[in-house]
C-alpha cells in the first residue's frame, strides 16, 4: 500500500539523508514532489516506490521551530494529514508548533534519529565501527605509541632514544651517537611519535644539500611521513613555500643564505625544528657562522628542537657549548661556567665505572661527590659502604645510586651518544684494491680539462672544482671526445667488473658512482659487452619506479645479481641483505664515502662487508684513495674525525690530486694528525654520555613488548580485511601475511592519503617487520600505518555504522524478542595543545537492552554476539522499527540514564590514569632541577599546567551516543 502524502508533511531521503528535512509540495496518484529547503533541491519520486521516510518525533523529544525556539513535545494532534506538535517551549509555556513550521536545519546523523527514521546502514559497517573504537581506545593508551609503525629494526638503543625523547613535551636534545648507529632514524621515530601523538603537528627538517634526498627517502619509506621538499624546482610554483606544510624539509645553506624565505619560515607555527649534521654550526664567543645565526633564530621561537651530529665535539669546546648553548641557552648562559662544570662530568664518570665494577669510591671521590648529593643518594651510598649490608641489597643499592648519578648530573638529559665500540651487531669491513691501466683517451681528456681555460667547462660537467672532476674521467671523456667509442668500451673498470661478477654467481653486488649517466652507461655497457641485466637506481627515477628497481634486486630467485646506483640515488635504502660493495669512484668527500659503505654496513649485517675499490693508477682516482685507505683508514672502519681533516688538508691534497706534491709528504703529516684527532674524541666525556644514553634494561623491555606484537598480526589483518571490504579497496592475499592492494573507482580517495601506493596496477604490503626491511616495495602494514589510521578516521569521522537493524539467529529465545545494542563513547571538547584523547581515551561503554530495559552487556560479549548476528532486509527492518517506535524511544531514554550512572567511575579511571602518568615524571622533573640544571624550568612548568588543565577537562567529560544496532530474535533462516 502506498504512503499516504500529504502537502506540507516531512519526509527525509534514504538514499539522500545529507539532503536533510524536506517538504511536500505536491503529489497524486503517480507522483510526489518534495522541496528540500536546506540547498533548495527538489526531487520527484513515483509514489509507490518512493525512498521517503515520514519525520514523527514523539514525547520527549526537543524540537526546533524555523525562528529558532525549541519546543520539549509532550503529544500531538493530527490536523488534516499533518501533524501539530504540542509542549513546553524554553521558557516553559505552553505552545503548538505545526510540522510545516519545523526547521529544515534538523539533524539525522545521530545513531538514534537516524535509528527511529529508518536511516540504516549494514551490520559489517556497525562492527567496522565497534571494532574501530576497541581498537583505538587500545592504541591512544599505549605507552609504545609512535614505535610501533616505523619500519626500522628493534635495535635497543635506537628505541631506548626514542622512546625517552619522543614521550618529552617539545623536546630539546643533541643525538650524538657515532656513524652508522642511525641518528636520522632516530630523528624520524621521535618525529614519528610526535605527531601520532598530537604532540607535535608541524616540523621544519635543515640539512645539507646532499642530505636531502636522503631524508625525503627515509622518512617517507620508513616512517610514511608526508614530507614537501622545498627546493629551486619547488620555489617555481610556489611563492609562500613553507604555508600550510605539515613538515618541510630544505637546504639549510639555501635558506641561511636566503634572508626573505628564512624570514617565511620565521613566520611559520612550528612545533619541532631538526637539523642535521649540526657541528657545521660554527660558533665562537666573538662570532657565528651565517647557518648558526639563523638556526639561531628560529630556535628561539620553536618549542622543540633536534640536533644531530656524530661529531659534537669536532669544533672544539667552544663550538660543542654552540650547540648545547641552541637547545637551552638560559641552561648554558657562558663558556667558562660550562667549562667548569665539565670537571665534575669526568670526576662522576670515573666513580660511575668503579660502581660498575663492583668498587666502592674511595675517601677522596666521596669527598668530591658529598656536594653533590641529596639525602637519598647519600643514604645509597652508606648502605654500599655498611659491612653488614648483604650483597643483595649491596646490589640494588649500586644500581640506584648509578641511575640517581646518571639521571641527575651532566648532559644526559639533552644530549645522547652511543659509540659503535659498545653496540653490537656490526660486521667487519674487508677492502679490496685493484690498481688498472689508465686509458689513453682518458690521458688526453684529463691533459684537456686541466688547462685553466677549460676547468670551468668541467665544472659545468660534474658540478665540482678541479681536480675533483678528475674523479670520474669518464664523464671528461665523453664530452671531449664525443664521436670517439663509448668510455665503456674502453673503461678497464668494466672488464674487470665482469669477471668479478661472474666470479661469484650466487652473490649480490652493490655498484655506487657518482653520476646518474654514469650509471645508466655502465648497466648498458654491460648489457651489450656480455648480456648482463642490471637494476639501475638514481635520483632521476619516480619513487615507484626505485621501488621496482630495488625489489627487482632483492628478489632472491629471480632477481639481478646487480644494483647500479648513483651518489643520491641509493641514499635512504637498506641494502644489508648484500655484503659485496663495488666503489666504481669514490666521492669527493669522507662523508660522502661513509654514508657509501652504510649502505651495507648496518645493525644485522651477517656478513663481512666486501668492499671493492678498481681505481686507475698514477691518476686523481689513485691519490684520493690513498688519501681515504691510507691516510684516513676508512675503508675498514668509520672515521668520525674525516671531515674536520679533510678540511684541515684540503690544499695539500688537491696538490697531491694536481701532481704538484707527493702522497709520501701529504701522508707524513696525515696519519699523525688522525691518530691526535681520534685521542683527543676518546678522551672526552664519552663515559658519562654513553651510560645516560642507553639504559639496557629499559631497551630489553620495549624490545620484548614490539617484538610480542610482531608475532601476532592476526587482529589487524582481521581489522583492516573488513575495513577494506567496507571502503571498496580491494586486497588479494599474496601469502599468509603479505596482501596485494589496488584501489577501484569505487575506493573513498581519503583512504589513500599519505600512502605510497600505485594507482594503476596497486602496491604490496606485508605484516611482516623483517621482510618488509629488506624489501622496500612492500609497505609495512602496522596499527600506525596511514592506510589503518586513514581507516580509523574515515569510520569516526562520518556516521557511517552508527545506525543497523539485524536478525539474531539463537534458537533459545522467543522469536520477535528485541534487543538494542548501544554503544556510548566518553570525550572531552578538544583543547589545544592539550593532547586529551592520550588521557582520555575513547573509551566504549557497550548496553544490551532487553524489551524490559535490563542490561545484558556484561554477560554477553559483542564478538560472541555478533556471530549469530545476520543482515535483514532493509524494507522489513524499517517496518520493524515503525511498528516499534515507542518502545524503542523508551529503550533509547533508559539507555541514556543508566549510561550516566557509569559516567563518574569512568571519568575517575580517566583521572587516576593521567595521574599516573604525568605525577611520576612531575616528581623526578622537580627532584633532578635541584641538582641538575639541565632540567629546564619551562619543561616542568609545562608539564605542571598540562596535568591542571587535563584534570579540569576530564572532569567535563561526557558520554556520547555513538552507535546503535536493533537485534530481532528468529530462529528461520529468513534474511
């Protein structure tokens, strides 16, 4: 039978409900039309199949008149057809309000209005929705939140760092640990953390030029961070680069040398500033370098700030006070009073090496400590000393004392450095040489480009000043000689690379050079001399398109044996899974060189790095390697003072490049002046820095909890198959825990933001932490990963799921009996800066209401339930909730009631929960700035009012109606 229509009456769209209140305007047998006065559309249904739904609101509910006053309903009155609503207005008269004059602004997207309206969505999108908000109020309240997404190995000090910085309130501190031990990857999970916790949500990263590329890399295929590179390229489109970028990254030369886009960047809301490679800040008590000055700046107006150098003390201790000076200059107001602190450094880290060894300190150190220590340390220190102390209590008592001495005194709350001499898991690094005729065309070319008149011309060519293009004689030759025969056809490197490969089948080869042409030359020079199929990779390639490239590579069984790279282009992969490195030239600096060899020299190598260096004798290539082998000897370990020697003989070796003096002379002078340079690292502060930087027995723990988790990935596939299925994006099982993803024309395109995915053919991705190290084609699909949050937001941030009608096939009751489940969520208005949702969770509070108005919730769980749960279908769910509206309203209002009851026990949780977080630290935070002036003033501060104004928040919390799915008992297999 159809509806009976009448003008003037409500009707709401299922299938338009966004459309909002709409009117009857007019209507016959065959047709109804219908105005929707919030957009002003109309629309014309056939009266026997039209999508409407009649808007009745019954006693109770508050309604709203087009003037704007509301009106509690109390009963109506049918007039006509149309409905005339009768109740107490604001003020508490009484008053009529006809259902032509009703707001069009009425809303429908609450889970009961759009309940009682017929407003249903499908039972998988109503569990999408529960186990989301199970899901995140688990993720909010976990204390690994932030490290549980990067793709990075479980490495006990890297995550130690991160985790001890990333839970900080703007965090201000120097990563020193040496090469290779990974500070940029600290720097992303500490980032990383930042931002999933809404601690921090905008970033501004400064590095050297040839670091920028490194870094886009890492932090997007690592940590799947949006990052713009603000670059020349970037600046043509461009006028106002840093507006509305969440983290940039730039030059830091470029924008030190650039007065008016630094002042852009000044004018930017930061929340975290990173700078790399930070002991090229030069400063002096007379001056500052161009870079320093404006670090500087914007560190005086961004509240956290990261700085990374493996070398801190590389200037001196005047430029190492520079840095320190950066992060708090109130904490390090002049050099001489830092000066004289360092001696008490040195005098706790030697009584923290005895306590180490099991030793008292004698009567002198004791002496030297007794100003420095507060009643409970002095206490520990009586107990060491006491006879009749066991070994046991001996043994905690040390172990306190150490950690009180650590905590409280020196540098190790703003700066962290670990040494590779202390971590373990690094291979051994083994050199190979192999001296090679120079060509003759090649001697012609060099002879050519090293007159004056034509160094300009190389210069244009390799970007670098002569000598250095002398490096790559190959690209000299080419432009010399361009109608001579390719450089490859002449080049002994190439022949002796064959049989080197051929000489090892079964082996991986990493091949880097400096140039990108070189490097497509070189793969198809080796195609044509032998039919070799190279993998090339540089920086002129999509990120897909390296992606493939490096898949292609690490492929076990059908992969190349061969990666060709250029300088940049390999920079931000993990390679590890290969141990033989070909250098086919070297860099033109010892840092450039380093980060070459960390290609494959990392944390869980398992072989000995391999490193092969053919190099054209009594040429540039010949001296420079001398330089580096020889001189510097870092081709069989890092060097941390290669750099500041590089510079300190930059003139005499490019004499030596040039000819015009001997290596013999160079060398002399050289190798003393490395072994000073290292004696003069070793004898610093390393011992006090590197026990405060790394604390095993916190390590073990975050270690043992990631690894718990990496174990089991069952729940998440489970989570993100549903959401998957709900949001149209299809997904094929490659294996057990590797997925293939490819997006349809039906996928929501905000479930793609920030992922790294192929729109075209689709993009893999994996569970797995330790394939998807080793293949960077593969996403690493985590709780934290943007497709899973994209999810979670897209479920929370629409209305979607909140509303279903379902059958329950349990033959033990009566067929016809309802039960409505509610779920209720408990939030606070959003604060800024005030990161609630870490304190307040959104916790779910589920009712199951039986027709009487008991709650069934705790005796039947929401999984075990929705088993026997199966869809219905839509006309006849509507029908069931037409013919029980009353008692669902009913339902619902006694819902409401006992939800409150549950409130204030749920808000003390909240309560108790933020206080057990934040008063420990707010106590230690007080405790340490008694002693140790490193404690900023600010930092407790900040913390102190953080927990008042969580307190007075926590306190206003309110349970919110947040779904609602009405349960039909049947024991048929109707659907």
């Amino acid at each position: 039978m159809s509806p009976q229509f009448v003008p003037g009456q409500r009707w709401i769209s299922d299938a338009e409900v966004e459309l909002g209140l709409g009117t009857i305007l007019q209507c016959d047998n065959r047709a109804v039309t219908v105005l929707f006065p919030s957009n002003g559309d109309t629309r014309v249904y056939s009266t026997r199949s039209a999508p409407l739904t009649r808007v009745m609101f019954s006693e109770g509910d508050v309604i709203t008149h087009h003037e704007g006053w509301q009106l509690t309903v109390d009963d109506n009155k049918d007039l006509d057809g149309l409905t005339v609503y009768i109740g107490e207005d604001e003020h508490g008269e009484w008053r009529e309000l006809p259902e032509t004059q009703l707001s069009h602004e009425l809303s429908f997207q609450g889970p009961r209005e759009r309940l009682l309206t017929g407003q249903l969505d499908r039972n998988n999108h109503f569990y999408l929705r529960m186990l989301t908000r199970q899901q995140q109020a688990q993720q909010v309240a976990d204390p690994l939140r932030g490290l549980r997404g990067p793709r990075v190995g479980l490495i006990p000090h890297q995550l130690y760092i991160a985790h001890e910085v990333g839970k900080r309130l703007s965090p201000r501190v120097l990563l020193a640990d040496e090469v290779g031990l990974g500070k940029t990857i600290e720097a992303g999970m500490i980032l990383h953390q930042q931002l999933l916790t809404g601690r921090a949500k905008r970033a501004l990263i400064l590095v050297p030029e040839s670091l920028t590329h490194q870094w886009l890399v890492e932090l997007l295929r690592r940590f799947g961070l949006p990052v713009t590179l603000i670059d020349e390229a970037y600046l043509k489109n461009t006028p106002l680069p840093f507006e509305d970028t969440q983290i940039a990254l730039a030059s830091i030369d470029w924008l030190a040398n650039s007065p008016g886009h630094q002042l852009l960047a000044g004018e930017e809301a930061w929340d975290l500033l990173i700078i790399d490679e930070a002991h090229h800040l030069k400063w002096s008590p007379e001056s500052s370098s161009t870079t320093y000055q404006c670090v500087e700046a914007l560190a005086h107006q961004i509240p956290g700030l990261l700085l990374l150098t493996a070398t801190p003390e590389q200037a001196g201790d005047a430029g190492f006070f520079g840095q320190l000076r950066l992060l708090d200059p109130q904490r390090y107001p002049s050099l001489e009073a830092f000066r004289e602190e360092e001696s008490h450094y040195r005098d706790i880290a030697t009584i923290l090496a005895q306590l180490e060894q099991g030793e008292l300190p004698d009567a002198d150190q004791q002496a030297t400590l007794a100003p420095l220590l507060d009643s409970d340390t002095q206490a520990l220190l009586t107990l060491l000393a006491n006879p009749e102390s066991d070994e046991e209590q001996k043994a905690s008592a040390r172990q306190q004392l150490m950690e009180q001495l650590i905590d409280r005194y020196g540098t190790g709350r703003v700066l962290f450095r670990n040494r590779r001499a202390s971590v373990a898991g690094f291979p051994e690094r083994l050199p190979h040489t192999y001296a090679l005729p120079m060509p003759d065309l090649y001697d012609e070319a060099l002879e050519h480009f090293a007159e004056p008149e034509h160094q300009d011309q190389a210069e244009i060519l390799t970007g670098q000043t002569w000598p250095w293009p002398a490096l790559t004689p190959e690209r000299l030759f080419s432009q010399h000689l361009p109608e001579a025969e390719r450089w490859w056809q002449l080049d002994p490197r190439v022949e002796w690379l064959q049989k080197t490969l051929k000489s090892a089948p079964q082996d991986k080869f990493l091949v880097i050079c400096q140039h990108a042409e070189t490097a497509l030359e070189l793969a198809e020079g080796l195609r044509v001399r032998s039919g070799l199929l190279a993998a090339v990779f540089h920086e002129d390639m999509a990120l897909i398109e390296r992606d493939r490239a490096a898949a292609w590579f690490a492929d076990d069984e059908d992969g190349a044996q061969l990666l060709i790279c250029s300088e940049i282009g390999s920079e931000g992969r993990n390679f590890q899974f290969a141990h033989h490195l070909v250098l086919f030239d070297l860099p033109p600096h010892p840092d450039l060189l380093e980060q070459r060899i960390g290609r494959l020299d990392r944390i869980g190598q398992q072989h000995t790095i391999e490193i092969h260096v053919p190099y054209l004798e009594d040429s540039a290539q010949s001296a420079w390697l001398e330089f580096c082998h020889a001189g510097l000897d870092q081709l069989r370990a890092p060097r941390p003072v290669g750099g500041p020697l590089f510079e300190q003989f930059e003139d005499d070796l490019e004499g030596w490049l040039n000819g015009e003096l001997s290596g013999e002379e160079v060398l002399a002078e050289l190798i003393p002046a490395r072994q000073e340079a290292e004696d003069a690292l070793e004898a610093g502060r390393h011992r006090l820095l590197e026990l405060a930087s790394h604390r095993p027995e916190v390590s073990e723990s975050l270690v043992a909890q990631l690894e718990a988790e990496d174990a089991d990935d069952s729940a998440l596939q489970d989570y993100l198959e549903r959401a998957l299925d709900v949001y149209r994006l299809n997904n094929e099982n490659l294996d057990e825990h590797t997925w293939h993803l490819r997006p349809s024309n039906e996928t929501e395109g905000t479930l793609l933001t920030d992922v790294h995915i192929d729109y075209e053919e689709g993009s893999s991705g994996t569970f797995l932490r330790d394939k998807a190290l080793v293949r960077d084609d593969l996403m690493y699909l985590t709780w934290e990963h943007p497709l899973v949050r994209n999810c979670m937001d897209a479920v929370t941030g629409s209305g979607r799921g909140n509303s279903c009608v379902a059958l329950l096939k349990n033959k033990a009751l009566p067929a016809g009996t309802l039960l409505l489940e509610l779920l209720f969520v408990l939030e606070g208005a959003p604060q800024e800066g005030l990161d609630l949702p870490r304190h307040l969770p959104p916790q779910t509070l589920r009712l199951l209401l039986d027709a009487n108005g008991n709650n069934l919730g705790p005796k039947v769980s929401f999984k075990g339930l929705s088993k026997q749960v199966v869809k219905m279908k839509k006309g006849m769910a509507r029908q069931v909730v037409k013919l029980r509206q009353d008692s669902l309203r009913q339902l619902f209002d006694q819902a409401e009631q006992q939800a409150q009851a549950y409130l204030p026990s749920m808000i003390e949780q909240a309560q108790e929960r933020m206080q057990n977080t934040l008063d420990p630290e707010l106590t230690r935070l007080r405790a340490l700035a008694k002693r140790n002036p490193a404690v900023r003033e600010a930092e407790i501060e900040q913390l102190a009012s953080l927990r008042e104004r969580l307190g007075d928040a926590l306190n206003h919390a309110q349970l919110r109606l947040d779904a609602a799915r009405l349960l039909v008992s049947t024991s048929d297999d109707v659907r």
